[in-house]
C-alpha cells in the first residue's frame, strides 16, 4: 500500500478530475493534502484512514 492516495482514489474522495477542483473539494471538506511539483494535490492515506475512523466513532455515539 502507498503512502498517498493514487489519482483515481482522489477523484473517488472528491468527486472531480480536474486537479484544481480536486483541491477545491478537499479544502472545503477540511481534508489535509500536499500538492506535488505538477499541481495535483497528494493526500496521506493515513490521514484519511484516521478521519474515516473518527467518523465511525462519532456516528456510533449518536453525534453526527
């Protein structure tokens, strides 16, 4: 497994192709990324790992 999310694994999160819609999306969304020598962002698989797990925590506990 990689580090970074791949391009398609982006798209999926965001919902866009274009690299500045790509960036748009995750900073609305408060989700950390870097952004490589060519413009597309990079988002650490960890970080969303943590958030998609935080998520769960919250949702279980009744608070959304």
């Amino acid at each position: 497994m990689t580090t970074f999310l791949t391009k398609p694994e982006v798209i999926e999160l965001t919902g866009r192709k274009q690299k500045i819609k790509q960036i748009e999306q995750l900073t609305l969304n408060r989700i950390p990324f870097t952004v490589d020598a060519f413009g597309w962002p990079k988002v650490l698989r960890r970080a969303i790992e943590l958030e998609l797990s935080f998520s769960s925590k919250v949702n279980k506990s009744g608070y959304i």
